[in-house]
C-alpha cells in the first residue's frame, strides 16, 4: 500500500472510484447497452425480413410478367383463330348468298321463260284460229257459197290441221 501512497494513489478513493465504475457500468449496462443492442436486433431482423420480401416479391413480379406474356400470347393466338373463323364463316355465308342468288335468278328465269312460252302458246293459238277464220272466209269468197258451210269448215279445218302436223 506504500506503493500506491508513493504515487499519490489514495487506495479508499481507488476502490470507491472501482465501485462507481462498476455501478455506471451496470447501470449503462442495463439502462443503455442492453436496449441497444435490442433495438440493433429488431433493425437487423426487419432488415433481413425486408430482403427476403423483396426477394418474394421479385419472384412474384417476375412469375406475374411470365404469365402475363402467356396470357397475352394465347389471347393473340386465340384472337387470330377467331378471326380466321370469322373469315372462314364469311366465306362460307358469302357462298350461300351467292348459291341463293342464283337460284332465285334461275327461278325468275325460269318463270319467265314458262310465261314467255305461254303467252307463244296463246299467241300461236290464237294465229292458228285467226288463219283458220282467215282460210275459211278466203275460201268461201272464192268458192262463193257453192259448198255447205259446215262441210267446207270441216274440210278446212282437216287441211290445217295436217299440214301443222307435217311440221
């Protein structure tokens, strides 16, 4: 203890000022570092769940544009197989138009052609019973009534009919 006194070390002091430290020690210890270190803990531990969220969701985003282009390539894909059928059904729909046109052009031909050989029929008739009357009456002017009248219509009539015959 000479030692210490010889160096002006008052040894009551010393072991005092030990003590102090050790209480602040203690006290800091408690009070300071211990909540610290707590708070550093929590920090690093939301730091590391902050990465490891941003890691999940970088996969998230990445599988999301991944199917987003699926999506997108299958609805082109689709689009352009509903636009080919479109086309295809266009086609198809134009042809039947086209197909019922024609025959109802066909048709309106057709009617047109009965009434044209109807209305030549009439008209044929009608020149046969006018060139009958026509013979008739040249005939009787000619022959100036020496023949019956029922007989020379009857001859007439005869004559015509064979010679349209012969034809």
């Amino acid at each position: 203890m000479e030692i210490l006194s010889t160096f002006g070390i008052n040894f009551k002091m010393l072991i005092a000022s030990i003590i102090n430290f050790a209480i602040l020690l203690y006290l800091l210890n408690k009070i300071m570092y211990q909540p610290l270190l707590k708070v550093l803990e929590d920090r690093k531990a939301k730091i590391d769940e902050s990465l490891a969220n941003a890691d999940t969701i970088e996969k998230k985003l990445k599988e999301t544009e991944t199917r987003e282009k699926e999506m997108l390539h299958k609805a082109r894909i689709e689009s352009d197989s509903i636009i080919k059928k479109a086309e295809e059904m266009a086609v198809i729909r134009q042809k039947q138009i086209l197909d019922s046109a024609a025959e109802q052009a066909n048709k309106i031909i057709e009617r047109g052609e009965a009434k044209i050989e109807q209305r030549r029929a009439e008209l044929e008739k009608d020149l046969k019973q006018n060139t009958v009357s026509l013979v008739i009456e040249t005939t009787r002017l000619i022959l100036k009534d020496n023949m019956p009248k029922n007989i020379d219509e009857d001859y007439i009539k005869e004559a015509l009919k064979a010679k349209t015959d012969n034809k």
